[in-house]
C-alpha cells in the first residue's frame, strides 16, 4: 500500500508545500492531474495555498490539457502524476507537447527512497526507472532526493521548459519526500527566466546576402514561427523581400491570411511544391521540411535553402541549408533589422511578380479543388468558419475535418492548434478544456472549438465530465462517419478495401446527455447554425454530425 502519511507530518509543512510554494512563485495558476496514492502529498499542499486543480479521468487526457492551457496562454502548464500505471499513462500526451515544443512541468510521484536503485522490494506501481520512461517525451528528467532541494529543481525546470527549444520538463519526488515534515522555510519568490537563443552574426550576415541577391526568394513559416512570436519580424521580411510566405499545418496563423503575399496553408499542394521548388532562396523557420511540409517527401528544391530552428536536430536533417541554431524571434528579429529596408531589384518569377504568382497558384488550387467531387467537404469547412468567432482557439483531433484545417483553415485572430506534431489521437478536446480554462485564468474570452472524429472522440469521452464538473465553456463538434475515416481512405486506396477501420459506436448525443452536457445531432448543411448556438451556451456542450467527409486527391501521387 506504500508509505502511511506520518502522524508527526499531519497539518505540517511538508514537501508537497514546497512544490505548491514554488509553483505560485513562478507564476503558476492552474495544474492538472489525477491524484494517486503516492502522490497525496502534493494533493494535500494544494488544499494550503492557491493553485486551481483540473482533475481529468485520464492522465494521458491530463497531458492534453495542460498542453492546451500552455498553448491558449503562452504560460507553462503544470501536470501532477500519480506513480507508474498514472505515469505512463501520460506519455502520448507529453510526445505531443514534446514534439510540437509546449512548455510545461510535469510534476511525478516515485515510490519512498528506500525502494529505489536496483531492489526489487514489491512496491506498489514500482518501476526499475520511471525517469527512463519519460526520456523520449520530455526534454529532460529530475529525481529529487531531498525536499531541500525541490524549490531549485522545479525554478530550474521552469527554465528549462521555457528556454527555446521549450517542451515539457520531468520532475519526481518520492512519496515520503512529500510527506515528511521539513524544516525549510516557506518559498517566498523564485525566478526562471529562459535561456538566450540568438543568431550567430555571420550567418545572419551570410543569410542577408542571399537574400538581398534573391530573384525569387520565399518563404516557409512553421511551428516555431509561432513558438518564437516571430509573426511580426515575419511580415516586415517578407514584404521587404516580395516574397511569397506559405504556413506549415503549425504555422497556421504565422501570416495573414489574405496577404498578397501568403501561399496561406496549401502545402500539401503540388502546385505550391512547385513553387517552393522553383525559389533561389528558400527560407525555412521553426520547420523540419519534414513529411507534410515537403509533400511527403516529394519536395525536390533546386535554390539555395536558409534554414533557421531553435532545435540543432532539426538542422538539415532532411535538406542541405545555411543552419541557424536559433529562438524564430530572435533570429528574424535580427534578419529584419539587417535587411535593407527596399530590395534593390525587384523579385521576377520568370516574368511575373510574386504577388500575381500568389494569385495565379492559389487559383490554381481551387480550380483542382473544385474539379474533383468535393462540394459537401469545401462547403463543410466554409461553414465552420464562418459560425466560428475571429478571435476564437480552436482544437483538432487527427480526423479528415483536422486534414483540411491544415490547409484551407484561416485562423485570423484566433489560433489554430492540431495534434500533428506526434500525431496522436485524442487530443483535442481535453486541450480545448485546457484552453478554456486557461483563457477563463487570465480574463480572456473563454469559449473554444474542439473538432474530433468518432473514433478520436473515444479516446477522451471521459473528460465530458470533467467539462461538466468544472463547466468548462468547450463546445465540441463530432464528425461522425462510422470508422477511422482517413485510416479507411488509405486503405481503399492503397489496397481496395478497408480492414479494421469500422467502429461501433455510442450514441454520442445520449452519451453526453448521461454526462449533463447538452447536445445536438445535426445534418452537415445545418453544422453553422448549431455551432453558434452552442457558442452561445454556458458551459460544454456537444454538436455531431453524421456524415463521411472525403480528402482532396493525394498531389505527391502525380508525380
């Protein structure tokens, strides 16, 4: 059964104090989490100080949600986990934030000390090393050994998770470590300020006589666009240069939409692969080039590429570039300033300007699009974002909706996040909870979108009473075909028939009435009317649409 909390430790100060002392110091509002047995200590800390608690029915959910707080805010996210089963459950989620570069500390109970190292001793939720299990989810592990020593380990995390490249951050503690009664006096302040990532100025230097000699330079803005807060450098570079910008399905919202300039997400299209293969210049921010980027793989550039990423790995992994090792802000904070304020020569793409090569390709998108039998999905779409508010987040799940956001969603004020960095299931509406709430913590307007399939639906039903319990203002839209959708397209596709992608499902409508979250079943043309009035609700609520989107036609196959 573990470790018994102590009487000498009962209504004391104890290790878990610390933890929630520091926490509150560093900024912290809210934290996620399940509690569990070993782990009571940092449950009981919170009862005496302020921290609002989130409590999922899914660790894996709690990861989600904590990712989604971090993401809506810009703060870091807290996550408590109970040991072992409580702890591994939660790695899917931590990949998410890991992969996609999502500040947060993960707090993890440990079994007492006398029951770590290489002693089998039988005790309950034991590992040989739970750290080791986090090692491929989480930028780095901390077993804390001494209550002393936890204010320091978690300031030094905090750090740690917002210094670029930012992700989640693992700490442990074992059970009597939070439990024992300590001497150390209360936190009082901590600071954590994150480390500088600035360019090299050589390679800023080389960098800006590339492109100040550009004829046809462009543009890619990823994930770390947005990471870095670089969308205003962003916009003086590229209107600088003429150059045509095109978001990855992380960048979505890097650039205006509407811009004359902006490729705006399609980069999944051969057209737009043609056109970033024919630029001399490429500029590559905050991006891998990797599989959806390069149109899987496709991609053959025949310019010279600039390739800028707070992550060294990311650095020519997949093409040969000018690598700068540096935070997106800062480095294009330092392109903008270094360029000249007026290109020279005007950028001639084989007789045409850039911005009547943006017109012609993104026409010639659309007239791809409205060649093939699409008229339900593009109307679809349309829809949806024409009821959702400008300024409102929204979260998607790995679902065909979810495919065609990546390119052909226009974020405008609001923020656009998908689960594409690990590409996991499951993650949108316990990130869109975590969203929510976190909006609702530091005044913002609250209500935001979660768009799931019905087979990723299932991986977070649970936290429909988790909504309801908190009356989280999450309105969550199910787009019900039957299956694993796009799993299904695949199939047909590659082979000819779909195996193991049919799914018996829930009523979801009644499933969410057990829950006391309304909600409605409507048709696909009827998705716009509903998701207003669901935005006009207080509290969660539900909207499913029974209906089988299709994707657009596979461009990397023409070749």
């Amino acid at each position: 059964m573990g470790a018994p909390v102590p009487e000498q430790g009962r209504g004391a100060r104890n290790g878990g104090d610390l933890v929630v002392e520091t926490l509150e110091a560093l900024g912290a509002k809210t934290v996620f989490g399940i509690p569990g047995q070993h782990a009571l200590g940092l449950f009981d800390a919170m009862g005496r100080g302020n921290l609002h608690f989130v409590s999922s029915r899914i660790e894996n959910n709690s990861a989600f949600a904590a990712d989604g707080y971090s993401r809506a805010t810009g703060e870091v996210g807290v996550l408590f986990l109970s040991t072992g089963p409580g702890a591994l459950t939660s790695l899917a989620g931590l990949q998410e934030a890991y992969a996609t570069g999502v500040p947060m500390v993960v707090v993890a109970s440990q079994i007492p000390l006398e029951g770590l190292g290489a002693r089998r001793k039988g005790m309950l939720h034991q590992l040989d090393d739970q750290k080791a299990s986090a090692a491929n989810v989480t930028k780095s592990q901390r077993l804390i050994q001494h209550a002393s020593g936890i204010p320091s380990a978690i300031q030094d995390a905090w750090t740690e998770a917002i210094s670029s490249p930012q992700g989640p951050v693992w700490l442990e503690i074992p059970q009597n470590v939070l439990l024992d009664p300590i001497m150390v006096p209360p936190v009082e302040d901590a600071l954590a300020e994150a480390a500088d990532n600035p360019p090299r100025i050589e390679l800023v230097r080389e960098a800006v006589k590339w492109l100040e000699s550009a004829e046809r330079p462009a543009i890619i803005a990823g994930g770390g666009t947005r990471r870095g807060k670089a969308e205003k450098s962003l916009l003086s570079i590229a209107e600088k240069l003429r150059a045509p910008v095109i978001c990855t399905p992380g960048g979505n919202g890097a650039f205006p939409w509407n811009h004359e300039l902006s490729l705006q997400a399609w980069i999944e299209d051969r057209y737009m692969t043609d056109v970033l293969e024919d630029a001399d210049v490429l500029v590559v921010i905050g991006s891998s080039l990797g599989e959806v980027t390069s149109n899987y793989f496709t991609f053959e550039p025949r310019g010279r590429i600039i390739q800028i990423d707070a992550e060294p790995r990311v650095l020519e992994s997949n093409r040969p570039g000018l690598g700068i090792r540096a935070d997106a802000g800062q480095a294009l904070a330092a392109l903008d300033e270094a360029l000249q304020s007026g290109r020279t020569t005007s950028p001639d793409w084989h007789g045409a300007t850039p911005e009547v090569l943006v017109k012609e390709s993104l026409a010639k998108v659309r007239a791809r699009l409205e060649s093939q039998d699409l008229a339900k999905e593009l109307k679809f779409m349309a829809d949806i974002r024409e009821a959702v508010p400008a300024d409102m987040q929204t979260f998607w799940d790995m679902t065909i909706a979810a495919y065609w956001g990546w390119s052909c969603w226009d974020a405008r004020q609001g923020q656009f996040h998908s689960a594409q960095g690990a590409g996991g299931l499951g993650f949108a509406f316990p990130g869109a909870i975590g969203a929510a709430v976190g909006l609702e913590t530091t005044g913002r307007p609250g209500r935001v979108l979660a768009v799931s399939g019905d087979g990723s639906s299932m991986y977070s039903i649970a936290e429909l009473a988790t909504a309801k319990q908190h009356n989280v203002p999450v309105t969550w839209l199910i787009v019900d075909d039957g299956g694993y959708g796009i799993l299904r397209e695949y199939m047909v596709g590659a082979f000819g028939k779909a195996t193991a992608t049919e799914l018996a499902r829930p009523d979801f409508v009644r499933l969410a009435e057990s829950f006391g979250v309304p909600a409605a079943r409507v048709a696909p043309e009827d998705v716009g009317d509903a998701l207003k009035a669901g935005f006009a609700a207080d509290g969660p609520n539900v909207v499913v649409v029974e209906t089988l989107l299709k994707m657009f036609s596979p461009t990397h196959l023409d070749r």
